[in-house]
C-alpha cells in the first residue's frame, strides 16, 4: 500500500467516526429529550382530533419503558355531543426498529388491559360521523381539484400495508369490549383474552354476555405477512354451537349460521404496476335461510375458495388462476371491474364503467354435480341420479357507455350425459293428464284437469293456428328451435333494463313460463329462478317432454283474464266460440293480453270493439311480423283489428271509457313511429314501453285482489245499459272505478318472466 492511499483510508476512517460520532450524541441528545418530544407529538396530536374532527382526546400518562416501547393509560376518546367511542385502561406498543429507520411504523409488542369501544346509532345520529364528515377548515381557501386520476394499486397497497403493518409480533389482550348499539338492538364482543406468541394464534370471545363463546385460534407471522385462521364456537357449557349473530336474523330477517369460517393470508405483492394479494376461505356448515332466497333452510356442507386478487392503475379484479370449490366439484372463476377513462369522449368504448364475468369448469361428473347442490336449494332435484359428464361455461361483457354492445354466453355441455331416476319431481308427468293448480298471492285458485275429460281441453291441433302463431310471434318466436333459452332476448333485455334503470324487459322463454307454472309455481325466490333454469335444460336437453306437448300444456294453463285458464275458457268467455274457430284478430288480440290478463276488458269499448289508441299498433306490429315471416297473408290494413267483438253479453261488463280518451278511426296511431323499433322487422321495440309505461315483459308477481273460486260463470249479471242517464255520482264512481283497472294494468302476471 503506497503512502497516498494510506493517507485516502486515514481520512476515510476519520470521516466515518466523526459520523458515527455526531450520530452517537444526536441519539444521545435525543435519547434524554425523548419525553419532551414524546408530550410535544402527543399535545400536537390531540389539538388535530380536537381541530379536524371535533374529538376530545385525553392521554392520563405516557411514558416511555424502553428504547422503542412507549405505555399509555387512562385513554379516552368522545366526540363533541356524542357518546363516548373509546376508554382504554391501558396500553403499551414497541415498534420494529428496522422499518423505523425507513419512515415506517410496524409494531413489535402490544398489550391492552380494560378497553372499551363503542359505535352508537340513536335515530339519525352516530358517533363515528366525524369519520364521515371532518370539520372543514374556514381560513381554507378552495383549490381546484387535481384531475390526476388515482391509482388504485397505490390505494390498496397502503391501505393493507398500515393494517398489516399494525399487527404486532407479540399480542396481549385483555378485557376489551366491543359494543355496538343501534337503537334499540345491541351486539356485544368481549374479548376475554387475546394472544399472539411465537406465531400462535388463541383467543376467547364472548357474544353478548353468555349467548356464545367464540374462539379465533390459528397461526400468524406478521414479519412475513402470512396467516391462517379458524373462527369457531360453543356454548359457554362447553357444548357444541355453530357461529350466529342474531342481530343479523333481526334487523334483516336472515339467518347466518356456520360450524367454522377459515381464512388464510399467503402472499402480499406489488409487481409490473399492480398489486396483488393471495389467500384462501372456507366454510363449512353453512346455513343460510331467507324467505327471497329459499322456503326452507339451505346447507351448504364445505365451500372454499383459493382467491388471487389483482388491482391496477384504473381496475380489480379476481385472477383466472383461483378456484372456487363447492363440494365435490370445482369452477375456475374471473372478474375484472374497470372504472371509467375520463379522458374519452362519453359513448366512447372505455367511457363507462366495464364488467367481464367468466366462470369454467372442466368436464365433472355430473352426480357429483348433482350431489354438490346445497340441500333445500332445490327441492325438486334432491334424489335425482344421473350418469355421464357436464361441462359449464360462463362469459359476460359489459361497457355501460355501450349496453348494447353486451357479451353473454353461458352453456351446459353435456357428454353421455342422462337421467337414471327422476328425483323429488317427475318433469315427464305432465306428458299425461294431470291436475294443475294456479296460485295467486300464495293460495290455490282452483284445480284444472289438463286431459280430454274436461270440456276446455284443447289438443295442439286443435287450436287455430293464428293463434297459435299469433302467440309464439308474441311470446317466443323461436320455441321451436331453441333449448329452453334465447340468449339473445336475454342479451336485450340486459340492455334494456339497464338503460331504462329497472326491470323492464325479462327473457323468458315459453319452456321457462311454462316449468314455472308447473313445477314451481308456489316458490317466489331465488332459488326458485335457477331450478327453473336447471329443470328447464334438463327437460329440453334430455328430451323428458316433445315440444308440441310443451307448447299444447302452456296453451292450455295460462292465464287469460279474471279465473279464466286456458285457451278454451278463453275463446268461449270472450268470443263465445271454441279455439279452432278463432280468427286473426281474435288471436292477435288473446297474445296481446297474455301480458296483463286481468286488464284484457279494460281494451274494449262499449260497442264490443278494441280501442284504437296502443291495440291497433300492436296489431300492425305483429300481422306485418307474421306476414314476413309466411304465417299469415300481408294485409294493408289491421290484421283483423276491426273484426274484433267482444261477445255481447260481456260488453256490460266493460269499464266506462273517458270520452277525453276515446279514439276513431281517423285519429293517427301514436305508436306507428315505434313499429320495428329494432330495425329488422321483427322487433316490438319501443311498443311495449308505451303500452306498459316501460313494462315490456312481465316482471315480478303481481299483487292481485281476492280471486274467485268457482269458474268463470255463463250467465252475465244484469247492469244499466250503456246510454242509461247516469248521475255525476255514478260518474265519479265510474271514473275510480277506471282508474283502478288502470292501475291493475300496469302490474306483471305470472304469465310473463321474472
């Protein structure tokens, strides 16, 4: 070594003990003022709570008891004019050193004797809403607000980073009460004890005094951010007892109830600009009961999940690789949510808000399946035995800049697939005679044989075949051709609905009406929607009932008016003939009330004849439909419109017309702007948002009055003819009377979709 680089290290080692030097008396200095420093940043702390927040924080001492370790007590935090939020007898945190050093604060220790917390609700008022609502400050000016968009990635990473980073290596609790009150209803968790030692997890917590005794045990490692928990219950005797909150059952009428929730925490990660976050759940037991989710209560054996979450710049969303797992079997689910770009122009791909929805399985046995199906889910299923394999597919797309641009597919693939014993319910029963019972509001109306032995019963070809058209043009164009489903009406109505921001346009199918008539016509749920689906593909995948049949059962069940079932009292109660002698109008008119069936007299006028304003554009609309379509000869006029007579002995039964509302034959039809609104001759577009005030297909069940029990009777009861002189009492009455059918008009019937 030469002299000059002996020289260069002598410097080099002086410079770094005199760094060390200064460090060592800045940490000392530090070190004996620490105290000061320590009241300096808590009376800081307390005058922002107090500024920003209307809070009185108050700190009975605190001191340091180690070189990164500092012990508080007699803590309390009240919001101005609320109840107390927080009392803390006491507690002491360490932090880690490293991270310190880094800007960073991570706890290494903490333990916490005789706490309370306590979030009130009292009317409108609670006292956490300064969280919600921090005091603005009135020297602020404003500034304009930066149009830089947020980063979500960043978001989520610093807000698990300060919760992760806040659980510490080494946990002692003890005594610390969690109260919630909202109003009248209070739910309590004390946590009796609380540790975490060496990565193990153990504690015990009561719920509400005695009602049960939870336990959250399990392993954590803070340091390396993995963990893997179990929450599970008993009776404070000892005796076994599923997780439940009965606050929940309460409040929302719906009961939670599990043996074991297990959560696990795997990798936390920020790569390639997005965050992303590993772990897995479970339950077991699940049980779940809710009068719009099932009748009877719904168990779930074993359900899990291994989910990997990813969240960027401007979207989150779940990773194809995770694998959602229910029972036997398993599904590999994604789902991507993107916020909108606010730099492109509104209608613009990428301007609104973008959904894509994927679930997929391999091909799975398909008893497996089956088997998999939680128990009280669907009634109708449970002991049927099946052999082969089914393969499920789901893909959905949706810009809400674009809704008609909507992307849905979702398909059962089937392989050797067949039914060897029918479970519950025997879908081909109805390939025979059999007695059908229509409900209303939840109680029977009458029982209907669907056989040759009851006079109504009309065989298919029987039937006028204008009616049979008119009502497949109306209802369900391609019955004939499809399996049970019309993915394209159900890609429409996804659209519609969403531009008209409520249900107006369903999808169902006449395989769909007519399974939910049938087979589940009691059950208004959830659960009730998908057997549907389930049964309807089983009817028509497996070939259980011929299409004709199908179409013959539905033609002769569903409702046309007040307690008048079937196509046969139908054509007798209106027109006083049998179905085969109807005509092309009389037809088109009966699909046209199969929507609202208990308002079809509310379309006539006194003479017998059909109002021109809505009737007649319905008429156009699907005579040119069927005249395109080779169904019947192409007509100038109304199709039949004008042919139309109400039988007369029903004529006195009609509502009164208000004369401001009466049209002729001159008046122009306000809906023929809307006849193939959809652009390809087939559409009904915008008619039946007109007609029904935007209910274009029938949505949810309606409420109806009391019905008859007895069949709709023959004779027609004497009332005042139409020209009687009519006092302005009468009149009055008349007019509510009127405006009651109106309002009867607009409600869905169980005809239609749900």
């Amino acid at each position: 070594m030469t002299d000059r680089q002996r020289t260069a290290l002598r410097i080099v080692g002086g410079i770094l003990l005199s760094i060390l030097l200064i460090a060592g008396v800045g940490v000392g200095i530090a070190f004996s003022k620490r105290e000061s420093l320590l009241q300096t940043a808590l009376a800081k702390i307390t005058r922002k709570a107090e500024r920003d927040y209307n809070l009185d924080l108050t700190i009975g001492s605190a001191r340091f008891t180690g070189l990164t370790s500092v012990a508080f007590t007699n803590i309390a935090v009240v919001p101005q004019d609320r109840d107390s939020l927080a009392r803390i007898g006491r507690v002491e945190v360490s932090v880690r050193l490293w991270p310190l050093l880094l800007g960073k604060i991570g706890l290494s220790t903490m333990a916490l004797e005789n706490a309370r917390i306590q979030v009130i609700k009292r009317d409108s008022l609670t006292n956490v809403d300064f969280l919600l609502h921090p005091r603005k400050d009135s020297t602020a000016t404003d500034t304009p607000k930066s149009t830089r968009k947020t980063d979500l990635a960043d978001v989520t990473e610093n807000l698990i980073d300060n919760v992760l980073s806040k659980i510490p290596d080494d946990l002692d609790v003890k005594n610390l009460d969690v109260v919630g009150i909202n109003n009248e209803d209070t739910l309590r968790l004390f946590t009796q004890t609380a540790t975490i030692h060496d990565e193990q997890v153990q504690s015990t917590i009561l719920l509400n005094r005695n009602e049960a005794v939870w336990h959250l045990t399990g392993t954590a490692d803070p340091a390396d951010r993995e963990y893997d928990l179990a929450l599970f219950a008993n009776q404070p005797d000892g005796r076994a007892k599923p997780l439940e909150l009965a606050y929940i059952q309460k409040r929302y009428n719906l009961m939670l109830q599990a043996d074991t929730l297990r959560a696990q925490l795997r990798d936390v990660d920020r790569s390639r600009g997005e965050f992303r976050l590993e772990g897995a759940g479970s339950v077991r037991n699940l049980r779940v009961n809710h009068p719009a989710i099932a009748r009877t209560d719904v168990l779930v054996p074993q359900a899990s999940m291994d989910a990997r979450l990813f969240v960027g710049k401007d979207y989150v969303g779940i990773d194809s690789t995770s694998t959602l797992r229910l029972g036997e079997v398993s599904a590999r689910p994604f789902v991507k949510y993107t916020l909108p770009d606010r730099t492109v122009p509104e209608g613009q791909p990428g301007s609104g808000k973008q959904y894509d929805v994927q679930l997929h399985t391999d091909p799975m046995n398909a008893q497996a399946l089956f088997n998999s199906f939680p128990q009280g889910l669907f009634e109708s299923l449970e002991g049927m035995q099946v052999a082969g394999k089914l393969k499920y597919d789901l893909s959905f797309q949706f810009d809400t800049a674009l809704p008609d641009s909507v992307k849905f597919d979702s398909g059962l693939t089937p392989d050797n697939f067949k039914i060897l014993k029918m479970g519950r319910t025997d879908f081909g029963a109805i390939n025979k005679p059999f007695n059908y019972t229509p409900y209303e509001k939840g109680k029977p109306v009458r029982t209907i044989y669907v056989g040759p032995t009851n006079p109504d019963y009309t065989p298919l070809n029987e039937i006028a075949p204008d009616l049979r058209n008119a009502l497949l043009t109306s209802e369900d164009y391609t019955f004939f051709t499809h399996k049970g489903f019309n993915e394209r009406a159900f890609r429409v109505s996804i659209a519609t609905n969403f531009k008209e921001k409520s249900f107006k346009r369903g999808a169902s199918t006449v395989s769909m009406q007519l399974v939910k008539n049938v087979f589940l016509n009691r059950n208004k749920t959830l659960s009730r929607k998908v057997e549907e689906i389930l049964i309807v593909w089983l009817i028509e995948n497996q070939h259980i009932v011929p299409k004709e049949r199908m179409y013959e059962v539905y033609l002769n069940i569903i409702e046309w008016g007040r307690n008048i079932y079937g196509i046969g009292e139908a054509a007798r109660y209106y027109f006083a003939k049998r179905p085969s002698e109807l005509s092309l109008g009389e037809s088109i008119f009966l699909a046209f009330v199969v929507p609202r069936p208990k308002a079809a007299l509310n379309w006539f006028v006194p003479g017998g004849g059909l109002q021109v304003r809505n009737v007649r554009g319905y008429f156009r609309i699907i005579g040119r439909i069927m005249a395109k379509r080779g169904l019947t000869a192409p007509d100038s006029g109304a199709y039949g419109f004008y042919d139309v007579r109400l039988r007369e002995g029903l004529r006195r039964e009609l509502p009164p017309v208000d004369t401001l509302m009466q049209s002729d034959s001159l008046m122009v039809d306000p809906i023929e702007s809307d006849i193939d609104a959809d652009g390809d001759g087939t559409g009904i577009g915008n008619f039946f948002r007109r007609l029904f005030k935007g209910r274009a297909e029938r949505g949810t069940d309606e409420q109806q009055p009391a019905v008859q029990s007895d069949a709709p009777a023959s004779v027609d009861p004497a009332v005042p003819t139409a020209d009687t002189v009519k006092t302005r009492k009468q009149l009055r009455q008349e007019r509510r009377e009127r405006k009651r059918r109106e309002r009867e008009a607009e409600q869905p019937n169980d005809n239609g979709t749900q």
